[in-house]
C-alpha cells in the first residue's frame, strides 16, 4: 500500500511568530499544568504537574490576536510531575489541539481551558479544540489534502476518496485517545500520550489492509509528526478510518444479553473466528519468532515484576501474591523441556469493547489496536504469544458478567463460563491454536492481565476495584491449574 503525500505550500507555517515565540508555552504552562491532569487520558493521574516542555507548535490556523475566527495551535508538550515512581514516569508527551477565540459561544463554554495573562495569546480564550466541530473539519481537510503543514505530515492512502465539508463530532466515551465522527462516513482517532515511532493502531491495520483481512477498518489517512530529539522514525498523531456506523461493539452487546438473560455463546464463538481471522493474517503478513526458554523466563519475570509493583500500589493484593507468582513460575518452566511457543503482532489490548458487530449481517470487526497504552511502544510492536489476546478477550468476558445489572450472580458467572468457552471453541474452529492447548500460557497471561486491572482501577476508577479483585480471587484459588470461569478446564477439554 501506498500513501500520497504532496508537498505544499504552507506559508511556512511553523516560523510564524505564536508558533515560535519564546513565551507561548511559558504563558500557557499555568492553564494547562491545571486543565491537563484533570483529563480522562492523562497518565500521571495523583501526581502534580511541576513543568512543561515544548517539543513543538503548528499554527494549523492562525491564532492571530486581531482575528475573529477561530485559531487552532498544535502542540507536543512533555511533563514533568512530582514525586515519580520511576524515571521514565517523568517524561510522559502529549499531543495538545487548543483552539483559540477572542469569546467563546455558550456551547463551548465547557471546553474553556483558560485566558492566558500574558504571552501571545494573552486575554484570548484558549480551549479545548476537539470539542469545536469547526475545528474539527479543518483537521479532516488537512487529511483530505495532504502535504506538510509546519511541523506536521499529513498523508492518505493513495485512492481514498475524503469527501469535503463532513460535520464532526467527538464520541461521547470516556478512553484514553480521542475520536471523531465525521458524518456517518469516518472517524478519526487522535492520540493523546504520544510515544516515538508508528503507532500500532496504524501499523497493523495497514499490515491487514494488505493481507487482504477484511475483519479490521483500513486506515484511510493519518497524520504524524518528527519532533526533535524523538528519534529517526515519524511519530503517529492521529489515524482516519471507516466509521461502521450500523455496528454495535461488543461491550453493550454483552450487558444487554446480561441484562435480558440471553445466550451469548453463538456470538462469542463467532468473535473466536473472527481472532483467529486476524491473527493468522498478521502471522502471514509480519515477522513472527519462536519463544524458547530464555524468552519465557523474561516474560515471567516481567510478570513478577508487575505483579510486585502492584503490590506495592495496591497493598489489597498482597494476600494474592504468592499464589499469584504460581502461575508466572509455571510459564517459566514451560521451556525447560525445550518447547517453543510461536510468537507473532498481535492486538495487544483485546476486549469487548475493541469489538464491533454489525447489526446487518452479524460480522464482528476488530479496532484499536494501538495496545495498553501503559506498556512501552518496542514491548507494544515485539512478536508475542496469541494466546495473550485470548486470555484478555476472557478477562473481558469476566468483566461483563460482574459488571452487568446481575452483579455477578450465580447465572452471570455461569453465563461468563459458557461464553469464554464459546469463544475458545470458535478460536480453534478457524485455525487458532486451541487456547486450552497451552494451559500455562493462558493462565499466565489471564493472571497478569487482573494485575493489570487491578493497578488501572486503582489509579483510575476506584469504584470497579472489587471487578479484577475478584478474579485475582479466583485465579488464586485455582494455583497450579488452567484457567476457565471456575478455575478449571471444561469438561469436554479435561
């Protein structure tokens, strides 16, 4: 595939005095060290903000003080917090879309970061720029024509036809990207934390874009930037796709057959084939490896090692631990016979709510494949057990029947049980490796995705804590066995 990416005329764009003077972000710093950690996206929840670095500023439409339109300024900041738990926690970059008016209308009103004292934008308001439907439409005409713009390379795959004039809108969700509708017809993702390099949720559709998957959206246009000092290859800033707007994603799937008390196995299994879909295209598109006993014992390790500093951030774990490390051990000593587990690109963050199913013909399609956005980017991109997808698709299962109006009664675990089944048997089906098959892996990898619940709720949503303690619980309990629902393989695997 290729990408069509004409050079511009810009007005030199990034050389305009707001972009490049010396008190833009100084004048800013107050606002946003206020505004930023009170987003949904922000990473360094509990931690305040001591500083701000100013990787880069596009000018994508004047901000003149003189002008009465709307300005919209670009920005790649990096934050400095107090107290950091570890080095590389001090060096969190995100990607900023401030609009800028002289007043706001009442509608933008809650969008309204602040008026800056002094600087060049001194006494004009400065907000949130993804909330302005005007200032949206400008960012889908920049994909629509696409060029340099300042510090910004806009591109589009070659053919894709980007209709004019679309109205777009921010989906009303609470995640840690931002996404916008325009029309019926596209959305478009921008990503908040930004690390160097292609970003997965590029990456891998383009990959399956090419192998022909028709599983997954084909990425349309995006945009991407090279500030200095963040390495060779340009960092993905946003990514244009098909928006599935008769799809319904899996997560409110699964509350409402919760909710009415309705089978949800054939659909589960139908969303195994689909998994399985996509990960053999990827193991035929991209460089897959074999994990032997060196690989395993550093992904175990890796596992302790979170499982430790969850502990320690969330001490209710602390019973748990012990049992816990069982199954990291476990996936250790797998190799020591001297198997080998393929590894290969994976989704890295699967869940019900990665899902779409359409309500015409009920064909599941995978999105979001940008993966945890906590783990680093290379740990991201690095070939790994499919298994892994499956063991979070699971956790997910576990989530809904907990989560549901039934709370987790006897009929919502069972429920769950049946359903995490379905979908395993549906894996197989379409030529996944059957999950049950590799008992240690699965475990495994289950296991370290509740610890990894556990830390997000904690940090983030307190309120769904008792959802992964529960099954920390459960997989405690079930030490030295493969998990499923109860903690043991169904009878039919057994």
């Amino acid at each position: 595939m290729s990408d069509t990416a004409p050079t511009r005329a810009t007005g030199n764009t990034a050389d305009r005095p707001l972009a490049s003077a010396p008190d833009l972000l100084p004048s800013l710093a107050p606002l946003l060290a206020d505004w930023v950690p009170r987003q949904r996206w922000f990473a360094g929840k509990g931690r305040r903000i001591t500083g701000l670095t100013l990787l880069s500023a596009t000018e994508l439409l004047p901000c003149a003080a003189d002008g009465d339109g709307p300005g919209l300024l670009q920005l790649l900041v990096r934050t400095r917090q107090s107290a950091p738990p570890s080095p590389a926690a001090d060096s969190d970059c995100y990607q900023l879309l401030l609009g800028v008016r002289p007043a706001l209308p009442p509608q933008l009103t809650p969008a309204l970061i602040g008026r800056p004292a002094g600087g060049p934008l001194r006494g004009r308001a400065v907000y949130d720029a993804l909330r302005d439907g005007r200032l949206c439409g400008l960012l889908l005409e920049r994909l629509r024509l696409p060029g340099r713009f300042g510090a910004l390379h806009f591109r589009r795959e070659a053919g894709a036809d980007i209709p004019a004039g679309l109205p777009g809108r921010p989906l009303a969700v609470e995640q840690s990207n931002t996404s916008l509708v325009f029309g019926d017809t596209f959305i478009l993702k921008v990503f908040r934390q930004i690390t160097p390099g292609i970003n997965p949720d590029l990456e891998l559709p383009r990959a399956l874009a090419d192998a022909k998957c028709p599983r997954v959206p084909a990425p349309v246009a995006w945009y991407e930037a090279r500030p200095a000092g963040t390495g060779d290859e340009p960092t993905t800033l946003g990514v244009l796709q098909p928006y599935l707007p008769d799809a319904s994603d899996g997560w409110q799937l699964a509350l409402a057959a919760l909710a009415f008390r309705t089978d949800f196995t054939p659909a589960a299994r139908a969303l195994g084939h689909a998994t399985a879909e996509v990960h053999t295209a990827l193991a035929q598109t991209l460089p897959t490896a074999e994990l032997g006993r060196p690989q395993l014992e550093s992904i175990a390790a890796g596992m302790s090692e979170r499982l430790d500093v969850t502990v320690r951030a969330v001490p209710a774990l602390e019973p748990y631990r012990t049992r816990l490390r069982t199954a990291f051990d476990a996936l250790a000593a797998v190799g020591h016979d001297g198997r080998c587990w393929a590894a290969q690109r994976i989704h890295g963050d699967l869940h019900l709510g990665q899902t779409l199913c359409s309500a015409g013909n009920g064909r599941w399609s995978l999105i979001d494949f940008e993966g945890e956005p906590a783990r680093p980017l290379a740990e991201r991109r690095r070939p790994q057990p499919a298994v892994r997808d499956v063991a979070a698709m699971l956790r997910s299962f576990d989530y809904a029947a907990r989560s549901g109006p039934s709370g987790g009664d006897a009929w919502s675990l069972e429920w769950a049980r049946r359903t995490r089944d379905a979908y395993c048997r549906g894996y197989a089906e379409a030529g996944g490796l059957d999950p049950w098959s590799a008992p240690e892996l699965l475990r495994a990898y289950e296991t370290d995705k509740a610890v990894y619940e556990v830390l997000y709720e904690a940090r983030h949503r307190p309120d769904w804590l008792p959802v992964p303690m529960a099954a920390v619980r459960r997989l405690a309990a079930g030490a030295g066995r493969p998990a499923d629902g109860g903690g043991a393989l169904p009878p039919h695997h057994r």
